[in-house]
C-alpha cells in the first residue's frame, strides 16, 4: 500500500495539546478550487495571509495565517497549503472538521502516518534516506543524534552511497563493453586496472560502512550488558553510570533477580545499560529463571562489561560469558571494589597476570575483541571516566567527533550485502581465467544493494514499512 490514491489529503501537522500555535496541512495536486471554497478567497502563492478561518455557517473558529506553496515548489511536491492558527486541541480539531466539509467535493481524506513525506519521495523532492532522516530527526533524543540526522537529510549519506554506486557502474560499463570483444577479455582486467579499481571500491565502501554503523549506534543506541557473579557490584556500577539510584543494592548475593535496564547518553551515544542477575548455580527457582535471562541478555549484547571482584582471582564463569555472545561482541573485564583493594593491601590496584584473557570454551578464538582490562570502584567512583571512554571506543566512537549521519540497521544491511558482491566479484578477478560476465553481474547486484538505501530500488513493501511508522502530519 505505498501509493494510497492520489486524492487530496489533510493532517494536524503539530503535536498533539496545548502550543502557541498549532498547523493543519493539507496537500493535493491542484488545490486553488478547494482553498476558494475553504477560505472564500484566492491566496497569492508563497505569502503569508492573515484572515478568520470560518466554518460553514460563517462562523469564526480561529484567525490565523494561511500560505499556498503551489506545487512543485512545495514540500510534497504537489499544491500545499498550510492554516497556521492557535494551538489549541478544539482549535484544531474543528479547523480539520472544517477542512474536511469544505474539501469533501474534492475528495479530501485524513492522510495517513507519513504520507506527506511518502508524496515527497514518490515526486522526487526526497530520496528514500533522506525521507527516513525526516522521521530520525524527528524522533532524535540526542543532539548530537539531531545534528547528523539533519546530515543525512541535507543528502550527505545519499550522496557518498550515490558516488560510490556510479563509480560501480562506471566499472561495470567498461566490463561489458569487453564482454562484446572476447579476444580482448584477457587482458581486460591489466588494460583497465580492473582489480586495483575494485580494491579502491572496496576501500570506499568500507569506510561507509564503518560510518554508518555508527549512524545506526546514534540511533538506536547500543545494548551495554552488565553480568558476573553475585554481589560484585552490578547494580552498583548501573547506579553509577546512570547517576542515581535505580537498582537495589544490598550485601546478600542474588539481590538482582531480573533485568534493569536505564538508557544513559555519552557525548550523544545512547547506551542501555542492563543490569542482570548475578551468575551462579542455585536451587533458588526464581532466581534461576533470572540467571537464565542473564544469559539471553548476554547473547543480545552489544558490549558485555564482565563485573569481577577486583580482590578476587579471575573467575570461571569468563570463558562462559565469552562463549554466550555473538562474534566480534567486545567483553571488558572490569575489576570492581578496588577501594577495597587498596584499603586491605596497602598499595594500588594493578592488572594481575593472571588476568590474561581466558578463550572461549567453543574455541571462537579471534572472534572477540581485545579483552580490555579495567579497574574501577563503582562506590568511590574510581575509574568511571575511563569506563566511559572505553565504552565510547568499544562503540567505535572517536571522542568529541560526532558521526557523520544517522542512518538505520537496514542501511547497514544493504552496505553488507553490497559488500558481499564486491568480494565476489574481487574472487572472480583473481582468477587466471577471470569470467567477465560473472564479474559485472557481481557489480551490477552490487549496485543495485546500494539503490535499496536511497529507493532506486525499493518495494511497496518496504516502502509501507518506513512510512507508517511516521507521526501523522508528517
Ligand atoms: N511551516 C512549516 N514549517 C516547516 C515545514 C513545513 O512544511 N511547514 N517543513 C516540512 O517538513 C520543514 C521544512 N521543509 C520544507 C521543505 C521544502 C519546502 C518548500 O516549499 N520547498 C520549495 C521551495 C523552496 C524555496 O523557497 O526555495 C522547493 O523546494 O521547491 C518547505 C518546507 C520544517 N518546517
Ligand atoms: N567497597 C565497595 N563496595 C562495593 C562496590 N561496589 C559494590 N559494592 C558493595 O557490594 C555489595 C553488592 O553490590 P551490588 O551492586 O548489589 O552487587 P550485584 O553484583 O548487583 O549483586 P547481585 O544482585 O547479587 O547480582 C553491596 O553491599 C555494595 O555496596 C565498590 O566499588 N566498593
């Protein structure tokens, strides 16, 4: 259901309540008949009009100002017009009434979530990115999140993805153009740096890739897993990042029976700090059932801080925790109650050797990240900066650089896939007896993968699923 009809459509443009002012929007493709009868007069087009908006009988429901955008020269692309009045709720709702009435020969329904933005990506005021950074910007909880969402809306996204597509096609046009002179195919790849070409591609897209996986961290935040054994401060450290108290803290081992979570920012990245409960065996029914979740915690995380307590050998349960997340999930070990430590033995905390990583038990050697070493006090707060600015990197985060644009996991999902064609196609290259259809074929699914973000390539599937999860009026 992308493309609903092409009748004139009208919305509450503002939230919802009280506001100074409040805007109803209505857009369609030839509006003029429906504002004369709507207004009783013709409006100038791109001027600001103060006039009574009357209902039917003539009454006043407000004053306020009307604006025409004749389209194309609007934000749909088709005539707009805007009633900007006062911003209360019974304002608005008998203006739209009014709206309705008065369009109702002409066929004016509600619009649907999105559907202005839907009409400016269908009439090309938008791509399909841009269209998406109209909602994330909306949506944005941060600032930093705000300033490279309107990035991605100004068409710097786009135009990196829109690059990099030409410069495939490019190559892939010189391929074919081969293809057609089979006794030149050999030495096609060395006339034309092929390869080195392809590697460059490669480069490129790997670097955006990297980029919009942070887009995508600013966006939806990251899932940062607290677990370790009981009582080694968990629910402390959670209370600590978070800046006050959200979980229950006690000296009885097995206080945390389920999940708490708390979103924290740091410098504009949104974190979900999950506390779980501590990991041990136990007969405790309840208890065990929130172990359990502790491990399905484990398995989602994006970063798990791996709590240990600082005065204690390192524990057994890391091997486990390391085999319970997802390959390439970054495992810090953070060595906890260190006050505790200098207050007992007289001197600093310091790494101890035998806190060398430990492996995996299913032998995913390689797949995790660096095992960073940390030591902190979560109740003296000791070592919480560095905590931070761990997490920070482990989010790929250089400090104080916010990313370049927002951008959504089907994004990545697309660059992925695209990535994939591109290794392929590099496959084929290496080949002595390189194949050059399978070679542009790879280039050309390549290219089209990239289309996917912008909505070169898209279906009304797809497109369905973005708009209406938009607000109304939007
Ligand atoms: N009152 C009001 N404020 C708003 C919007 C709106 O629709 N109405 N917007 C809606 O989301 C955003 C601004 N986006 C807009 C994008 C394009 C055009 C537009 O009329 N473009 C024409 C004319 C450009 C020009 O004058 O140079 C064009 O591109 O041809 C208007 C708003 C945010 N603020
Ligand atoms: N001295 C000191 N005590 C701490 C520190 N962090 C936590 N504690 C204490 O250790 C005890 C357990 O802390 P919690 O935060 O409840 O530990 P937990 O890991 O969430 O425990 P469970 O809920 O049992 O899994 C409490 O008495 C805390 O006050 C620390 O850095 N220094």
């Amino acid at each position: 259901m992308s493309i609903l009809d092409a009748k004139p459509i009208v919305a509450i443009a503002t939230a919802p309540g009280r506001a100074g002012i409040g805007i109803i929007r209505l857009s369609g493709l030839a509006l003029g008949p429906l504002i004369h009868a709507l207004l009783g007069q013709d409006l100038k087009p791109r001027h600001a009009h103060f006039l009574p908006f009357r209902d039917g009988d003539g009454g006043t429901i407000d004053e306020g100002i009307a604006i025409h955008f004749p389209g194309p020269h609007s934000y749909t692309g088709e005539d707009v017009l805007e009633l900007q009045g006062h911003g209360g709720p019974a304002v608005l709702r008998r203006l739209l009434q009014r709206c309705l009435e008065a369009g109702r020969v002409h066929g004016l329904r509600l619009a649907a979530p999105g559907e202005f933005t839907q009409r400016a990506f269908l009439n090309g005021r938008l791509d399909l990115a841009q269209a998406e950074a109209v909602a994330d910007l909306i949506d944005a909880s941060s600032e930093a999140a705000a300033r490279s969402a309107v990035a991605s809306l100004s068409g710097v996204f786009s135009a990196k993805v829109n690059d990099l597509a030409d410069r495939i096609t490019h190559l892939r046009i010189l391929v074919e153009a081969t293809l057609d002179f089979p006794e030149e195919e050999i030495d096609f790849l060395e006339k034309y740096q092929a390869a080195a070409t392809l590697a460059g591609l490669r480069e490129e897209l790997a670097d955006i890739l990297a980029k919009t996986r942070q887009g995508v961290a600013l966006r939806d935040g990251l899932k940062v897993v607290l677990a370790g054994e009981p009582n080694v401060g968990k629910s402390s450290l959670l209370n600590a990042l978070a800046g006050e108290d959200i979980a229950i803290v006690t000296p009885i081992a097995g206080t945390t029976r389920d999940k708490v979570t708390q979103e924290i920012h740091l410098d504009g990245v949104p974190l979900h700090i999950i506390d779980t409960a501590g990991l041990r065996d136990t007969d405790d029914i309840v208890e065990s059932l929130g172990i359990e979740r502790s491990w399905n915690e484990i398995a989602n995380a994006d970063i798990v801080l791996h709590l240990q307590d600082a005065r204690l050998p390192i524990q057994a349960i890391s091997a486990r925790i390391l085999a319970h997340c997802r390959p390439g999930v970054p495992v810090l070990q953070v060595f906890n109650k260190i006050d505790l430590v200098e207050k007992e033995s007289g001197t600093a905390w310091q790494p101890a050797p035998d806190t060398v990583p430990v492996q995996p038990e299913n032998g995913q050697t390689g797949t995790h990240h660096a095992l960073t070493t940390i030591g902190i006090s979560a109740k003296r707060g000791d070592g919480l900066d560095a905590l931070r600015q761990q997490l920070l990197q482990l989010a790929g985060w250089t400090p104080g650089e916010a990313s370049p644009w927002l951008a959504r996991a089907r994004h990545v999902e697309a660059l992925n896939l695209a990535s994939a064609h591109l290794e392929i196609a590099a496959l084929h290259a290496a080949q002595n007896d390189t194949v050059l259809d399978l070679f542009a074929e790879e280039l050309r699914l390549a290219h089209d993968a990239l289309g996917e973000i912008t909505g070169k390539v898209s279906s009304d599937d797809l497109l369905g699923m973005i708009f209406s999860s938009f607000c109304i009026g939007k």
